[in-house]
C-alpha cells in the first residue's frame, strides 16, 4: 500500500488560512508569543555594541568603574534574555500543545462520523498516522514555525541595519558570503522537503502494516506465514530507514557548509579589518572587529534556522492537508432527521438496491416486510447479501436506490443515534474493547444501572460466570476479550444487547461460533428478548429459525422464497435443498 505525497507548498493560501483557524482560541497568548519572539530579535545586536563599546572605551582607556558598569549591564541583558527565552518556549510549547489537542479531538469526532465505507478504503494504519504522528508534527509548527520565523526576520533586518550604521565597510566584506548561504539554504530546503515527504509516506506504510499484521497475527501464524511476513517487514522498515537517512544527510552536508561559508565571513572580516588596524589613518578600533564577528554569528545562525524553520513549516502544511482531507470528507453519515418518536418495530425494505462499490449491486430490487412483533430470518449461501440487508438497516451504509422505513417513516428522516437506539445487534465477529465486562456491556453508558446489567446477563445465563472472575464486572477482558473464550464473548454481546431494551432485535449468525451447551444458554435467552419485540435473524444453521414468523432466502442479492419453515419444505426449493444439505451433515 502505498501512500498519495503531496508537495507541500509553504505558500498554499488556503491550507495556511485553515491552519491559523486552529490558533484562534489562543489568539491573546499567540499575540503574546510574537510580542515576545520580536523583543527577543531586538535585543540580539545589543550585545555586540556594548561589547565593542566596552573594549573600545573603558578597557582602552583603563576606566575600571566605567567598566564594571558595562558589566553589569550585560549581565543584566543577558538575565533579561534568558527569562525572555523562558517564556518563549513555554508559550510555544504551550500553544502547540493545546492546538494538537484540539486538532485531535476534531479529528477523531470526524472519523467517528464517517461511514463504514470510509474505512473500507482507507488502512487503519494511515488513519493512526493522521491523529497520531501527522497532528504531532503541529506542535513544531506552532512552537518554532510561523513565530519563530517572524522572530529572524526581524533579527536579520536589525542586525544588517546595525552592521551599516557601525561600519558600512566591514558590513560589506561580512555580506559578501552571503550568496553562498543562499545557494547552500535553497539546495538544502528543497531535498529536505522531498525527503520529508518520503518519510511521511514509509511512516504510514509502517503502520498500515504493523496494524494489519498485528491483527490478523493468529492467521499469519496458523498458515505458517511468518518468515513471509517477516520478510515484508524487512522491506517495509528498509524504506522507512532509507527515507530518514537521505534525510539525516542532507542535515550532515548543510549545517558543515553552512559553518564553512559563517567562518569564511568571519575570516574575511579579521582579515580585512586588521589590516585597517595597521594602517593609523583608519578608524577601525578592535571593538568593531569584535563585535562584527559577533554580528557574523548573529546574523548568519538566523539563516540556517530560517531554512530549518521553512522546513518545518512545510511539514505541517503537509500534514495539515493531509489532515484537512480527513477533517473534509464529506463521505459521513447525514444526521439530518428529527424524529425522535419511540419506534413499535414495523420494519419495511421497498424497492431497495445497493452497491459497496460503483454499479457492483449486491442487492437487487430487494422488497419485504416485517411486522411489529414478528420474527423473520434471512438465509442464503455466503456472499449472498444477507448481511447487507442489516448494514442498510441501521445507516451503516446508504441505499443507491429505493426507500427503508421503521413505522412508516423513512429512516433517513430518524435522528440517527435515535434510530440505533432502538436496535440491538448482535454480530457473528464479537469486538470488545481492552475494559471491564461492565463498560464492554454498556460502552460507557452511565444511564445504564447496576441492576439492569445483572438482570440482563442472568437472562442470558452469564452473571453466575462473570461473578467467578477476579472482580466479577470489573474484570478486565484484554484486548478484543482474548482472555475469554469465543463462546463467552459472544454471551456478554448478547447481555450488551439485551440492556439496552431495543424494540429491534437483529442478530447476524449470533449462534454460529457458539458450542452445543452456550447455544442451549443463548437460544432461552433468545426466545425471552424476542417476546414483544421485531426480531431480524440471520443464520447459517437453519435448525436455530425453524420457529421463526417468516424465512426469506436470498440468494445473487434478491429474494428468491419466502414463507415458513414448513411452507419452504414443501415447496422443494432453494430453502428445501440448503435444509436438506444440513441435516445429511449432521447424520454424518
């Protein structure tokens, strides 16, 4: 899998724009910040004149107070400038912090608004990349970007101001490395940009892969798949070294350059103004050379960090579109219905076709109706688009053509949230999250009471298990329940279920990892959730629908037969032949 690369263009208006729009909550302390960094410029060629002054005046002239005033005023605005520092990285920091926080809150609010379909086409892995390592590269932004740059500017502009006020002369032979930087800042600045890039890309790779591998680490180990995987991951860590060394390199090749051409500068000017020093009829005092070479170090370590910043700077508008991309996908659930009534369950599909993809129907013209109270079972053989059917259901996806409604309305016109309120699934693939059995049964629901999550797993013949674990409901299930068994997650999605008192009750291939004792567990639970209540069952084993209200078969994505079990048989047709299939395997 590889990943899109952008440019990063450090000029692209739109991106910035949006890119400030996080600073505004913090306008006063990013105020603040700049207030800070510009003072801090402005005190940079301060120094070197009282240090020329110093050596120029009282020291030539052997004026020992006059000397240790100069002292304790430099030592004064050397105090000044380190609490000045102080505050600019703390607000820096500050500021990057708390705008990572909130980009981060935005964009996990926005994923978990985003249709199923986003997620099948987008890696895991390079969604971790967006919130995780693409936001954190924000915080350089805001702690040494767009102030900081502001800061050497200014820096630069005061200080070559103050190098021609001193000494036009040595100003000159000082700037006449300058080109050089330049060329050397530029080559720097646009393969580092580059290099950013392809690191950003091996980054997200290296997660998609850890991420998927990780997950499906059981199957990579039961078909031996290791030293495969292994060797992909060779590869994958390969580039994702390679980009970060190319990178590494041109940091070891600049700063050495960069050295290089400020020493140059410096030698020029020694050079040049000893030779003034000789010659009586100049005026060129040992001050002035001094403080020039200080001036070099001043004004050429802005350049190199101009050229660094500007980077930086680019890596954030790179990660801020690519961010941007998430944040503007428009690929989410419309919540725009207010119903809000409490559904009785008539469930009705009119006319209904999907497609995951394209023109790639997997359903076709699909119509039924279930009536409040009535139990009805989907079957087919796998693919057949059962599953589907239920994904539609509850907005998981949305049709391409045709109407759903529950009670009438269409569901598009339910609030959401609502709508999936009033149905309770329970799927074939269990997920639980690293957390108690209490918070894995209500995801965090605290209307949900004690005593409704001990009736509801008594209903489902759990609670006497549960209260045998160290600390009962408080037990901590691991990642994905892997310290139950999978009978035993299957259980607690029942009891996840059943305590939310849905008046739609769909259950997809719920039995189908279950053992013969906790089906037998799972089945009474069954019949007393489904009293009263809309029930939607897809099944594999037909022996668990036999009772059900209504069997639809579906089969290429249309329904094929429809009527009871005993109907079914005696119309000897798909059903009849799936029914008879099943029950020669279990003879067998």
């Amino acid at each position: 899998m590889k990943e899109e690369k952008v440019s990063g263009k450090i000029f692209d208006g739109e991106v910035l724009k949006r890119l400030f729009g996080f600073i505004k909550p913090y306008k006063l302390r990013f105020i603040l910040l700049i207030v800070v960094i510009l003072i801090s410029a402005a005190l940079s060629p301060v120094l070197p004149l009282l240090i020329k002054y110093t050596i120029d005046v009282p020291i030539s002239t052997g004026d020992y107070p006059g000397l240790t005033k100069m002292l304790i005023l430099m030592i004064s605005l050397l105090f000044f400038s380190s609490v000045l520092a102080f505050f600019n990285t703390y607000l820096a920091g500050w500021l990057g912090q708390n705008i990572i926080r909130d980009i981060r809150i935005q964009l996990y609010d926005k994923i978990l608004s985003l249709k199923l379909k986003y997620f099948d086409e987008t890696p895991i892995g390079r969604l971790v990349t967006r919130t995780i390592s693409d936001v954190e590269t924000l915080s350089d932004v805001f702690s040494s970007g767009f102030a900081a740059i502001a800061g050497d500017v200014l820096q630069l502009v005061l200080i070559i101001a103050v190098m021609f006020y001193t000494d036009w002369r040595l100003s000159l032979i000082s700037l006449s490395t300058i080109p050089l930087m330049l060329i050397a800042t530029y080559i720097f600045k646009e393969k580092v940009k580059k290099s950013f890039n392809r690191v950003r890309t091996a980054v997200s790779n290296l997660n998609s892969f850890m991420q998927e591998q990780i997950t499906g680490m059981s199957l990579v180990q039961i078909f031996n798949s290791e030293d495969i995987s292994y060797k992909k991951f060779v590869e994958i860590n390969k580039n994702h070294r390679e980009a970060n060394i190319r990178s590494i390199l041109y940091y070891s090749v600049y700063y050495p350059v960069a050295e290089v051409i400020s020493a140059l500068g410096t030698g020029l000017v020694v050079w040049y103004g000893a030779k003034q020093i000789i010659n009586p009829e100049m005026d060129v005092t040992f001050g002035t050379i001094t403080a020039f070479i200080m001036f070099i170090n001043q004004f050429f370590r802005p350049i190199r960090m101009i050229a660094d910043r500007v980077n930086t700077l680019q890596m954030g508008i790179v990660s801020t579109d690519r961010i941007l991309k998430v944040l503007d996908s428009d690929d989410i659930i419309q919540n725009d219905g207010k119903y809000t009534l409490p559904v009785k369950g008539e469930v009705a599909f009119k006319n209904v076709w999907f497609a995951y993809t394209d023109e790639n129907y997997v359903l076709r013209d699909i119509s039924f109706n279930v009536k409040e109270g009535e139990t009805v079972a989907f079957v087919g053989a796998t693919g057949a688009g059962k599953s589907s059917i239920i994904n539609l259901l509850t907005r998981f996806y949305e049709i391409n053509k045709g109407e759903i409604t529950v009670d009438g309305v269409n569901i598009k016109d339910f609030e959401t949230s609502h709508l999936r309120r009033q149905i309770g699934m329970v799927l074939q693939d269990v997920f639980l999250f690293s957390d108690t059995i209490r918070n894995n049964i209500t995801l965090g629901d605290s209307t949900i009471s004690d005593e409704q999550i001990m009736e509801a797993a008594k209903m489902v013949g759990v609670h006497n298990f549960i209260m045998q674990l160290p600390g009962n409901y408080d037990y901590n299930v691991m990642e994905r329940g892997s310290t139950l068994s999978v009978g035993q997650r299957q259980l607690i999605s029942f009891v996840r279920a059943m305590v939310q008192n849905p008046n739609i009750i769909v259950l997809d291939e719920a039995t189908s990892s279950i053992d013969t004792e906790s089906e037998e567990l799972i089945q009474n639970a069954i019949d007393k959730l489904m009293r009263g209540r809309t029930a939607i069952v897809i099944a594999h084993r037909l022996s668990t629908i036999q009772k059900a209200d209504k069997i639809l078969v579906v089969s290429e994505g249309k329904i094929v037969e429809s009527g009871s079990h005993e109907d079914l048989i005696a119309h000897d047709g798909h059903y009849a032949k799936l029914y008879e299939m099943q029950y020669l395997a279990t003879l067998a």
